[in-house]
C-alpha cells in the first residue's frame, strides 16, 4: 500500500511539473558562473531559465529545459528600471546563496531554506549579483 501511494504522488508531481512547464511565462534566463543554493537545492554553475507559474510561485529549469524545482517569493517592493534582470546572491565564503529574483526591474525574495538559514547563521556576507535576459 505503502508503495502505491508513492507511485500515485510521484505521478502527481510529475503531472504538475508539466503542466505548469506548459503554462510557463519566461521571467529571465541566462548564465551563473559559480555552484549555488537555492531554496535548498544545491545547484551547478551554468544556464538557467526561470518562469513564472502565475502568483508568487517560480519554476527553474536547466540549459536542457528539464525542470529543477519550483519555489515560492515573495515581493520585496524594490524598484529599479523595467529592464533589470538579475539574480541576487549572498556569499559566504565559498558558497552562493540565492536571496532575489529581479525581473522588470520588480526584486522578490526567494526563501532560503533550511541549508540556507544554516549557512547564513555562519556571520558576514558580500554580495554578489548576475545579470540574466529575458
């Protein structure tokens, strides 16, 4: 019984991942040069597409277009000009913490995470922006 409910809540997931791949307006793409966290989930330097789901709800996908996760932010009610694009990161030490989302020149704030709440509890920050594209 055990194993059919998981069968059923993985098809679950995977019927909402595509659906909402299908629904999917294109925030911002483009290149980060380091390994990050975000929203507790290690992520590998390279290209990346974020969409949003409608709402407050992102998706995040891969150079391949293959869905990685989808987090929730939050309005930070920054305003910059309508043609910024860029994610916001914390840097402690060696490790990347994604903390913003801008995307026409609106910032949200992305939730951390229990690894990042962790990491952050560890002292100072510098931070580090990268801009993307639409």
């Amino acid at each position: 019984m055990k194993s059919l409910n998981r069968v059923l809540m993985v098809l679950a997931v995977v019927m909402c991942v595509v659906a909402a791949q299908a629904q999917t307006n294109v925030m911002l793409k483009g290149n980060v040069p380091f390994n990050f966290v975000a929203s507790d989930h290690s992520l590998p330097a390279g290209e990346y597409t974020v969409a949003t789901l409608g709402g407050e709800s992102e998706a995040w996908y891969n150079e391949n277009g293959r869905a990685l996760f989808i987090t929730r932010t939050v309005p930070l009610g920054k305003e910059a000009d309508a043609q910024t694009y860029k994610l916001v990161f914390h840097r402690y030490g060696d490790t990347y913490i994604l903390t913003e989302v801008w995307s026409n020149g609106i910032s949200h704030l992305v939730s951390g995470g229990k690894a990042a709440q962790q990491i952050a509890k560890s002292g100072k920050y510098q931070v580090v922006a990268v801009l993307m594209t639409r």
